[in-house]
C-alpha cells in the first residue's frame, strides 16, 4: 500500500514523531492533489478522481492524518502540521507544477502550504465548498458561525461521537431538500462509515483547527491563480463568511457560485463541479 513517512515534532513533548499518509495516484500529465473535508477521507474525491484523469492529469488524493487509512498521532493537528503532509507529498513524489485543490477543512492546508513553503512548485489552487478564510462569527467577522454553535459540536463529539457523525452528513448535503434527487440514504451511510472510523482525537482536534484559525492574513501569500467554488445554499460554511470574503482577499481568484448547492457539492452537483473545476485546469 503507497504511504509517504513524514516526520514531525511533536509540539507538546518536541520529540520527533513519524506520521504515515496514505495516498492514490492515478493517470499521468499535470499533478493535481485532492485534499478532502472533514471529518471524511480521500474517498470523498469519488466522482472528481475518475473525471480529472479522464481528462488527462494525475490525480493524488491523500487522507488527512488520523482519517481514512493514514496513521494517527495524539498531537499535531495544527494547520502547519498538516501542511507540512502535503509538503512532504509533494517532495517524495517530485511534484512541479501542481494543483491543489482544498475541500472544506482542506482549504486551510492550501493557504497554510502556501504560507509555509512558498509556490515554487504549485501552479493554481483551488478552494471547494471552503472554510477560507475565518469560521468563527467575532465582531468583525459577523456571518461566521457563532461560538457557543462551535462548542456545541466539540461537545457533542466528546459526549457522542458516532451519534453527532450519524447526523452531520445531513446539513452537510442539505438533505430533506435532496433526498432521492441528488443524494441517497446509502451515501449518507457511507459517510458515516467512513467518519466514525476516523481517530477519536484527530476528529476533535482537527475540528478545533477549522473552528478556530484566521486564515485572513494570510490570504495574502496566496499568489496563484485560484478557483473558488462554493454553493449558495451552504449551511454549513456560509458562502459570506467563507468564499466572498475568500475571493475579496486573494488577488489572482474567480468565484463561481453554485445555485442551490449545499456544502457537500463534490457529492450533490458533481457535474456541475467537474467541469469548473476542468475548465480551470485547461486554462
């Protein structure tokens, strides 16, 4: 099975800890790496993985530590650690002008990667249904989620995990609106699957990440072009505290807004999201 060993400091005990990535890669040409939401993994990529190497590029899609098939540390769930994955991705497989492309929590590892090492080997990026740049509502962010919501949900999946997980899936598709048109019972149950059989620890402290980095000054160091999709029906990450304010702070980006999408278009709209997401990488 293909793993890459990137080995980090721990940030508690700096002692220097070996993380296993698990990764696929598929086809041949322009390298274009898939970094999935939370709390699932690279199968989340299903129906872009078979369109992108269709088209002809090379496809790498990883799980995050602590989900899908990738080790799991107790530490080390900071952005820059997880960029630094990404980072050691990239460098074992010679990587030069890639694509990243960031679903959910995965655009954070796009700007913080880029933040962290520069885009000397990247040609575009590209932000999915994106928590870019800031979650949490504060006085000067007033559409991002409220505090109290976010510390619900940690609760929650301290007190219950798999019984949070059963019913995220559903705000995260918008699901009594799509039920039977663009999304079924099953997949909802595939999710679950997945999720639930992510590490405990990693779940609550990668969520803690999204919940609370500011990624707006960091926006800056995003100097690649930079697609931006995301769907206007988003209840989950609001489109005005996430994509709008994304695209208003990254100088080289286009927006391009779904209608009646909901959070987990790469599912939902998978026809309307491949071929933004070909017409980006053909431009």
């Amino acid at each position: 099975m293909p793993f890459i060993t990137n080995t980090n400091t721990n940030t508690n005990t700096k002692a220097k800890e070996q993380v296993d990535i698990f990764y696929e890669d598929y086809g041949s040409g322009q390298p274009v790496i898939l970094i999935h939401g939370w709390p699932l993994s690279r199968k989340s990529w299903e129906q872009q993985v078979w369109k992108i190497v269709e088209e002809g590029y090379r496809c790498i899609s990883y799980d995050r530590r602590g989900f899908g098939t990738s080790s799991s540390p107790w530490d080390a769930y900071d952005y820059s650690a997880l960029a630094s994955d990404l980072n050691a991705i990239i460098e074992e497989l010679g990587l030069k002008d890639a694509v990243i492309v960031g679903f959910s929590m995965g655009g954070g590892e796009v700007v913080r990667y880029l933040t962290d090492y520069g885009s000397s080997r990247i040609a575009k990026a590209a932000l999915i249904s994106s928590i870019i740049p800031l979650v949490k509502k504060k006085s000067d962010n007033p559409d991002g989620v409220p505090e109290d919501a976010l510390e619900g949900i940690i609760d929650a999946l301290q007190k219950d995990r798999v019984g949070f997980l059963k019913e995220f899936s559903k705000g995260f598709y918008n699901f009594e609106e799509n039920e039977g048109k663009r999304i079924s019972q099953a997949q909802l149950d595939y999710d679950f699957t997945i999720a639930s059989f992510a590490s405990p620890r990693a779940t609550i402290q990668a969520a803690l990440a999204w919940m609370h980095t500011d990624f707006r000054p960091e926006l800056k160091n995003v100097t690649v072009p930079t697609l931006i999709v995301h769907g206007d029906a988003d209840a989950t990450v609001p489109i005005e505290t996430s994509a709008k304010q994304a695209h208003d702070g990254i100088k080289y980006s286009t927006l391009e807004v779904i209608k009646g999408a909901p959070h987990g278009l790469n599912v939902t709209h998978p026809d309307e999201l491949n071929e933004i997401l070909i017409s980006f990488l053909k431009k």
